[in-house]
C-alpha cells in the first residue's frame, strides 16, 4: 500500500510540474492580450469636456482634436519663435477619419490681452497656452492636447520614421535666411533635411498659402507612412525620437495609444482644409482675412457630430 501511494504522489507531482509552465504561458498570453487591448483602447484618450460643454463649444465624444504647431525657432528652444505651422487635427476614434485643418499663420484674428493680430503672434506673446485658447476661440472647438516641435525636432521624427514619399510640385531652389532649399521635382523619399525644406518653401505667388497645402500633403504623407508600413512596430524608434523632439501635454502612454489608433487610420476618407479666405492689405502689413461664413461651415462638417 504504502509503495503504491508513493508512486501516486509522484505521479501527481509530475503532472503538476508538467502543467505549471503551461499555466504560466497562458497567464502571460492572456495579460498581453488584455495589455493590449487595453492601450487599444482609444476612449481612454477623450478628456472630461465639461468647460468645453458649458462653453457651448462644437465638438463630439467619439472625436479627439489636436493642435499641431511647428515653431520657427530653429536653436531647440521652445517657446521663443513664432508659430510657423499651425494645424487642428480631428480624429474619429469610433469611424478611423481624420482630417487636418490648416489655419495660416497670417490670419487676422482676436487674441485676448493683445487685440486683433496674426495668429502666430499669439505663440510669441503667450506660448503654446495663448495659441491654445486663440484657435480655441476662432474655431469654438476645444484642444483636447497638443504637440509642439520645432525645425531640428521636425528631422529627428522623420529620420526615425524612415523618410516620407513625396510628390514634389516643381523644382524648389531658394536660399533662405538660413540655409538653402534644393529639390529636384517628382516622386521621391525625402529624409528630415528634405521634408523640412519642402515645407518651409514658399517662393510661390501665393507665398503662405502655397507653403500651407505644402504641409497637408506631407501629413498626410506622414500618415499614409505610418499606416502602409505597420509603424506602430517603429515605436520603439519613434517613440524616443518624438520624446526628445516635441513638447507635448499627451503622456508616453497616450501617445502609444494615440498610435495604435492612428494606425486604423482609413486613407480613403484622410482630408485637408485651409482656411478659407483672402488676402487683405492694413495698415501696410499683409494679413489672412477669414470667410466667417466658410470658417462655420468647415467646423460644423468636420468637428461637430457628422462627418
């Protein structure tokens, strides 16, 4: 008998050693998968909208806006340039559309403390909280987050995502205050110093606005990147880069849920807008005067409910 109850337990006790990794692997399989689920989870990403609610602002629960600014300052200080890219991101956690609103940043807005003046001033006045609240107010849109980068930055994210395919419009040769924009026309990979020139280029007739369809192509470009080329497997090159090149209020782990979502992203229905309206002549200074009633129109389509 008492042979017998031996060889039992020791049979037991080799099943339950046979099993114990087996169980382990599970339990590991089935916490990454709810980690991952988990940061799949772009819900998380939409903030408490309360003051935006009160406030009677145009915005809906399944959406997230950004605000992206390129600063001109190109010594990797933040905060003391003018904002030379500014651009309002809507983002469809539920449907996966995303659309960019460009806003140029000679429009002849209100800025509050300062009256009306370009809306890149707001940045030089006040930094990114002035910007902020000044697009907040033109758009009646709340800013959910926002992601601020500067020249060197704007090449260091590029590099780390590889390049971007470009269609550049015509041959680009300009010497700016600071170096010199050469490109050659056609279908080619620009690196960070390439895109960088392409989007500061402006030696067109219409200057400004001609630079601004410029910048949605390569965010879109960007995008499409990212998307086609399954970049959430570039995190662990991007996301150090971007850390270390942008100054943002999205924490590390948002913005990986941020990418995650970004990579669902439907090119089909990816849109861009400018702003629309004209050039207007005060007081011998050159500005950007709104269409009020285009300007509605564009908030209403493409941040309010429907899309």
């Amino acid at each position: 008998m008492t042979g017998k109850s031996s060889t039992n337990k020791d049979k037991s006790k080799k099943k339950r050693g046979c099993l114990r990794p087996l169980i382990i692997v599970v339990a590991v399989a089935v916490l990454l998968i709810a980690g991952f689920l988990w940061l799949k989870n772009p819900a998380s990403l939409v903030p408490d909208r309360a003051a935006a609610t009160a406030a009677e602002m145009t915005a809906s629960e399944d959406k997230l806006y950004i605000l992206l600014v390129g600063s001109d300052e190109n010594e990797g200080i933040l905060g003391s340039g003018r904002a030379d890219t500014i651009i309002v991101a809507s983002l469809d956690i539920k449907t996966k559309d995303l659309f960019f609103l460009s806003i140029p940043r000679d429009s002849y807005v209100a800025i509050e403390g300062y009256g009306h003046d370009k809306i890149n001033h707001a940045y030089a006045y006040g930094g990114i909280d002035l910007l902020k609240q000044t697009v907040e107010e033109l758009l009646n849109v709340p800013i959910d987050y926002y992601v601020l980068i500067d020249f060197a930055g704007f090449e260091d994210v590029i590099d780390a995502l590889g390049g971007v395919e470009i269609e550049v419009d015509k041959r680009m040769y300009y010497q700016t205050y600071d170096g010199l924009i050469d490109i050659e026309a056609g279908v080619q990979r620009l690196d960070g110093e390439k895109a960088l020139q392409y989007v500061r280029f402006r030696a067109d007739s219409l200057g400004d606005i001609t630079r601004v369809s410029r910048q949605q192509t390569l965010m879109k470009a960007i995008v499409t990147e990212f998307v086609e080329n399954d970049g959430y497997w570039k995190l662990p090159q991007l996301l150090p880069a971007i850390n270390r090149a942008v100054e943002t209020d999205l924490s590390t782990l948002d913005m990986i849920r941020l990418a995650f979502l970004a990579a669902d992203v439907d090119l089909e229905t990816l849109e861009s807008a400018t702003l629309d309206g004209d050039f207007m002549l005060l007081n011998d200074i050159s500005y950007w005067q709104i269409d009020e009633a285009a300007l509605q129109e564009t908030v209403e389509t493409h941040f309010g409910g429907g899309q």
